[in-house]
C-alpha cells in the first residue's frame, strides 16, 4: 500500500515537471519569456505592410538581437503601420541613416525587423524614426504576381 502510494507520487512529480517543461518551451517559442520592458530607447520606423510581424518579435543587427518589436499601431492618415522598437541601451550608437526591413527567419519562420548601419556621424536617440524601410515581402502577393506575369506571357505569344 505504501510502495503504491510513492510510485503515485513519483509519477505526478514528473507528469508536473512535463507540464512545466511544455510551459517553458512554449514562452520560449512565443517571445513571451521577456516579460519585463527593454531597458533603453525607442525608436520607430513606418512600412507600408508589416505581414506578420508581431509585438516582441527580434530586431536584429549583423544577425544579433540588439532589442524587441514594442507597438505595432497603424496611422490611418498615412495608412502606413508603425512599428516602434525597444533597442538596449548599450546599442546606443546608429547612425541617423540606419535603413529597417522586415525579414522572415527561413521559409515560413517568425518575422523579425533587420536594422543596417548607415554612413552618417549623428545617432539616432530615443523617440526619433528610420527614415528608410522596407516593408514585408508577403509570399502571396509574390506567388500572385508570378503567376499573373506568367498568364500574360502565354497570352501575348500565342499571336507570333
């Protein structure tokens, strides 16, 4: 009786490190397991379409997180979307040309904004926009076009 009562317990021990374990993987996975705000400056930049980029999703430099997608909100006078990036404080040194794109990570991965140094001698400080960006390259819209030119290409040569 009491050997049948510690392997219960051995097996709700482990079914509840199971469950703690898919907890952290799926924080993980979602970019919710920074909780708290980054510490150091906004900036913001504008695109005529974001796709799927999401709050918290990476903004990247050469390849390495420099800080995270704070606000995605949309400006129906420019009906642009504008994304406002928390950047860590010790990445305090881009250029006021810097240029914004939004990327995807592999074929169908999480999108994320890429930042590439510009030129200039001046640095971007907190609450100022990137001029230069370039918006998400929507996989549809590319398909769609493909095939369009394709169709007219077929229909124009059929007459030589």
């Amino acid at each position: 009786m009491i050997q049948t009562r510690i392997v219960e317990i051995w097996v709700g021990l482990f079914i509840a490190g199971g469950i703690a374990a898919l907890f952290v993987l799926a924080m993980k996975v979602s970019n919710i397991s920074t909780f708290s705000k980054v510490e150091g400056y906004e900036l913001t930049a504008r695109f005529e379409n974001v796709g799927g980029l999401k709050k918290t999703a990476p903004v990247t430099m050469a390849g390495v997180r420099i800080g995270r997608v704070g606000d995605i909100t949309f400006d129906s006078t420019t009906y642009e979307a504008i994304v406002h990036l928390n950047i860590e404080k010790q990445y305090d040194k881009l250029p006021t040309d810097t240029t914004a794109g939004i990327f995807t990570a592999g074929l169908l991965g999480e999108q994320y904004v890429s930042l590439e140094a510009g030129g200039e001698e001046k640095y971007l400080a907190n609450q100022d926009e990137i001029k230069i960006t370039q918006s998400a390259l929507v996989l549809e819209q590319v398909i769609g076009q493909f095939l369009f030119s394709k169709a007219s290409e077929g229909g124009s040569s059929n007459g030589n």
